[in-house]
C-alpha cells in the first residue's frame, strides 16, 4: 500500500478512536465537563496527564531542537520534566486537597478577591492561547506533509476532530481520549527510534545507543558526531554555549521548569482524582509514562543528526550534487520546511554558519527547472549572511526546519512505510491531545470563573454547562487561526508560553498555598506586572499578531536572555512587586489565613 494511502488508514482509525470514546464518555454536568466528576483512576489520570503535557512540542520538536543545539538542548528536557517534578511535589497536591475545578477559582478564593479571579483568567488566556498555537502549527505541518493536503486544509481537520470531543465530552471524554493518544504516541515514537538505534548502533534500546559504538566501527555516536559537524564547518556537538550563552540558558531552564509548574491545564488534571493521595499517586505514573519519552529524545535528536548529515553530505565531505538528493527530500521541500539555496551555482550542497534563506524574498508561483533556490513557493534572491566555506562567498546552503526531524526521520532512514504512517498518527496525537487540554480550560475560565462565579452567578447548571461548550467552539476557531499565523517553530512558541506561566501564574500559586501573608493586593499587582512585562518583551522581539519592533538579536536581548527564558525575569518581577505590595497593605482576613493552614496541614 503507498504510503499515503496508508497514513489515510492510520490516521483516519485514530480519529474514529478519538470520536468513539468521547461519545461514549459524553460529559452530562457541570462537574463530569469540568473534572470529568473527580472519579479518574490515578493510572489512567497519570497516562492522560502525560499526554496533556507532552504536546507538539515533545513529540515533533524537542528531538530537533536537540539535533540542532547538541549540548544546549538539553534545556528543554531539564526545564520540562524538573518542572513537573516541582509541579507534582509543591502545588498538585495542596491544590487538590482544595477541591475545586478552575486555578482562576483557587486564585479567587484564597486571596478572597473576585478582582484576583479576574486577573489569573486573563493570564490563563494568554497562557492557553500562545501554547495552542504551537499544537496547531505541528498539527498543519503533519497533515501538509503525510496526507498531502494543505496546512489550513490539516487545521480544519484538527479543530474539527478536537471540536468534537472537546465540546461533546468536555474533561470526561478528554480523560480517556488522551489514554488512546498517549498509547499512539508513545508508540508511534518508540517504534522508529528503535528501528534507527539498531541501524546505526545495533543497539534496540534508543537510551543505551546514544553512548554506543557505531556499526560501522567509526567510533561512538557522539564522538563521531562531533567529528562530522566540525569537518563541516559547524558547532560541536557536545561542547557548551555554543549557541546560547550561559545565563541564556539558566534563563530558559528555569522558566520552563516553573512555567510547567504554572500550566492551568496541567494543574486542573490533579482536580479530577478522588483523593489528595490519588493526586500524588496519578503524579508518580505521569513521570513513569513521560520518561519513556524524554528518556528516549537525546537518542532520536543525535541520531536524527547523525542520519541527515550522512544522507546529505557527500562522500567528498563537500555536499553532493542536488540531482543525486534522495527522494524523502524532494517531498520535504515541497512542504517548505526544508531547502538547499544554490548561492554559488556549483550544483552541491555546502554548509556554513548562518540562515540560508536569510535576504530578500518575492512570491514566486512554481519552482524553476532545476528547483533551486526555492523554499516552499517563495524564490530566495539574496544570500543571506554567514562565514564563507570552501572559499565561496556564500552563506550556509541549506535551510532545515526543526519541526520536521522526527517526522522525516523514518523516511531518511528508509524505514517500511506503516512506520512513516504511525509517526504521522502519533504527531497528530500529541498535538490534538494538548490542544483540547488548553482549549478546555479556556471555555470553562470563561463559563465558570467569569460568567458563573463573577458575571450571573444565578444562572443555572444547564445554561453553564451550555456557554462552555460555546466558549469551547469559540476557542477553537481562534485556535485555529493563531495555527495558521504561528509566530515561531513549536518549540519555541511553546517556551513562550511556559515563560508567561512562570512569569503569572507559578508565583500566584506558590504564595498562595505557602504564605499566610500574601493578600489580594500584592498578587493581583504582581501577576499583572510578570504578564505584562514578560508578553510585551516577546511581542517587541517576536511580534505576535504585530511586526517585531527589535531585531530578535543578542544586542537587544535584555541581560543577554532571549524571548524563550525572559519568563525568568518577569517571575522575578512577579515576587518582588507581590512582595513589596503586600508589605504596605493589610494582611488577607483571619478566614482566609485559616484555608491557608487547611491547605497545607493534612489530615
């Protein structure tokens, strides 16, 4: 069967799953569409919340971060599975132990202010909103690619299918249909990686092969990768900072780790276990089904590399003539995530430091004769900068997507094609699977903590139950346009999204359960301070929904830390402002202190 076909079947069986299990795990009340009636089992809550967490950004983009940075990507897995570590031991089980339904409402209750509410809706918002752009965008870039449609045809698709369980079954039916996803997913990754460990090492344990010798003799993994990448011109692979200074990285390492500890529609799935224990319990099998992933993506990332490099560069260890590229590169051209930009004309592909694509571009409607010099449908007319190789004045040649390492791994490795197919299922998976959590929490921030707690608190369950799945419908549609107008690759809209949590969220959380002291007025100040502060920083130099008002460049990066780790510094902000106000109002009433002590004390 041709593969498309095949990937039609997957794919299509997947989404018959998804839609299956969310009809008949229909929610029926307010409480099973907001914590799906709190009677999840810890091990289905730990696989679902593993899922919820490992979005896009996990399963498509973190291994090609890594294949690229080396060393310094080691960022996004010490920021991501620290943080739920701190997430699981400092919040999930005093929030629990709370019992409600919404972080917006633990917000309100504990600092006794509807203003407060308010306040964590807006950052939740902001939050939600900038990570589900990351999940669209890896779910257009799966459907462009393996179903040969468009990426705005794919979008539809996907907010379709996510329409339909997140509306229809609410909390409940995104419960059981995260289970399936994570069981795609996880095996979806696996599955190739073992495949490409035994290529290249022969070595079936993806963890193990990235300390192996090669099959070839050549030398370990690493070392050999190190070797090749420098032949070429490039950065070493294992050497630190090479590309991201040292506080750039601390940056970023801490503001994912307290990003995730801030994440609304991670918290909101310790809201639906029966008990404070069951919390603690659901968040020890979480980390068990996450490791099998994040244990296995520095493998997939080096041996991602490992495979593009060996399958690119010629023999002569100069780049091989474009005539003779394989044929997964032409399909991946066509998607227009990745490029080879003929600068000098010699017919090789060449590398140096620098973006290939860099310099003027003009809309061009087909590729020319020879398809060089083509990205997707836009003609490159200026060489953008970089060093000089070989002693051409070109910049670097070749342009690759981070986005796309995992995915067209399988296909550089020649792998069976239902191999390619169950990668294209597992992406859509971990992509879909976020994207209802996020869209979740957004409809029932607005029907439960604005319209029923704060707007009509009369109104009745049936009519509450009715404006989330309305505000559900209209969180997707807008969802789905910030997936078509995404303002970065999915990792890194994703890093923006936990640097708004750390900077919001994380600080109202914590003081919230570990200082009696802390009042409406400081945190209500101090979130307002880390969100504005941390969004207009990324908006100056991404510019989301505007044009960026600064280069994104190191000279303008504040304290040398980029847009990704900013978070750090708006967190700060966050604590200090929080504090300082705090100190010259008056204290929270005595009822408030008292929830404080029942929160933290057990029982």
């Amino acid at each position: 069967m041709e593969l498309q076909t095949l990937t039609y079947c997957v794919v299509g069986f997947s989404f018959v799953l998804y839609i299956g299990i969310a009809i008949l795990s229909r929610a029926r009340s307010t409480s099973e569409f907001y914590v799906a009636g709190a009677h999840v089992h810890p091990i289905t809550n730990g696989m679902a919340t593993a899922a919820d967490w490992m979005s896009a950004a996990s399963f498509i983009s973190m291994a090609g971060l890594i294949a690229f940075l080396g060393y310094e990507g080691s960022i996004y897995l010490m920021g991501w599975t620290g943080g739920y570590v701190l997430l699981a031991m400092l919040l999930a089980p005093y929030l629990r132990k709370f019992g409600k339904y919404t972080v917006p409402e633990f917000i309100g209750d504990r600092y006794d202010s509807q203003v407060a509410r308010v306040v964590a809706v807006i950052c939740l918002i902001f939050i939600s909103f900038t990570y589900v752009a990351g999940q669209m965008r890896g779910v257009g870039i799966v459907f462009s690619r393996f179903l040969g449609v468009s990426v705005e045809v794919g979008l539809y698709v996907g907010m379709a299918v996510v329409f339909t369980y997140a509306v229809l079954g609410g909390m409940r039916g995104i419960t059981y249909t995260q289970v399936a996803q994570y069981c795609v997913l996880i095996f979806a990754y696996t599955v190739p990686a073992v495949f490409i460990s035994f290529q290249f090492t022969g070595n079936l344990v993806p963890q193990l092969a990235l300390g192996s010798q090669l099959s070839d003799g050549s030398g370990y993994l690493l070392e050999t990768l190190d070797r090749v990448l420098v032949d070429l011109g490039l950065a070493s692979y294992t050497a630190p900072f090479n590309q991201k200074s040292m506080i750039d990285v601390f940056a970023i390492t801490l503001a994912l780790m307290l990003g995730t500890a801030g994440l609304p529609h991670v918290i909101v799935r310790f809201f639906t276990v029966r008990k404070v224990r069951d919390a603690r319990r659901s968040a020890g099998w979480a980390l068990v089904f996450i490791a099998l992933l994040y244990t296995s993506a520095p493998a997939v990332g080096a041996l991602a590399m490992m495979n593009f490099v060996t399958t690119v560069n010629g023999p002569d260890g100069h780049g091989q003539v474009y005539r003779t590229m394989p044929s997964w590169f032409h399909t991946w051209e066509d998607s227009g995530l990745i490029a080879w930009v003929d600068h000098n004309n010699d017919g090789k592909v060449q590398y140096a430091a620098g973006n290939a694509l860099t310099g003027s571009v003009t809309d061009a409607p087909h590729f020319d004769s020879d398809r060089r010099g083509i990205y997707g449908e836009r003609l490159v007319t200026n060489p953008g900068e970089g060093h000089i190789a070989d002693g051409a004045s070109f910049a670097n040649e070749i342009y690759v997507d981070r986005d796309i390492m995992v995915l067209a791994n399988p296909e550089i490795a020649g792998l069976p094609n239902w191999v390619i197919a169950l990668i294209a299922a597992g992406g859509i998976a971990a992509a879909l699977s976020t994207a209802a959590g996020l869209l979740l929490v957004i409809s029932v921030s607005v029907s439960h903590d604005l319209l029923k707690s704060t707007i009509a608190p009369t109104i009745s369950e049936k009519l509450e139950l009715m404006a989330s799945r309305v505000a559900a419908t209209g969180a997707i549609c807008i969802a789905g346009y910030l997936g078509l107008h995404p303002p970065a690759f999915v990792a890194q809209v994703v890093a923006f999204a936990f640097g708004l949590a750390a900077a919001s969220l994380f600080p109202a959380l914590f003081l919230g359960i570990f200082s009696k002291r802390m009042n409406k007025w400081g945190v209500i100040s101090g979130m307002l301070t880390g969100l504005i502060f941390t969004m207009g920083y990324i908006v100056c130099l991404k510019g989301i929904f505007i044009m960026p008002l600064y280069a994104n460049t190191p000279e303008n990066w504040l304290f040398g830390i980029s847009p990704e780790g900013i978070g750090t510094i708006g967190m700060i902000l966050n604590f200090s402002v929080a504090y300082a106000v705090s100190r010259v109002t008056s204290a929270p009433p005595e009822h408030v202190q008292q929830l404080v002590e029942r929160i933290r004390v057990p029982r």
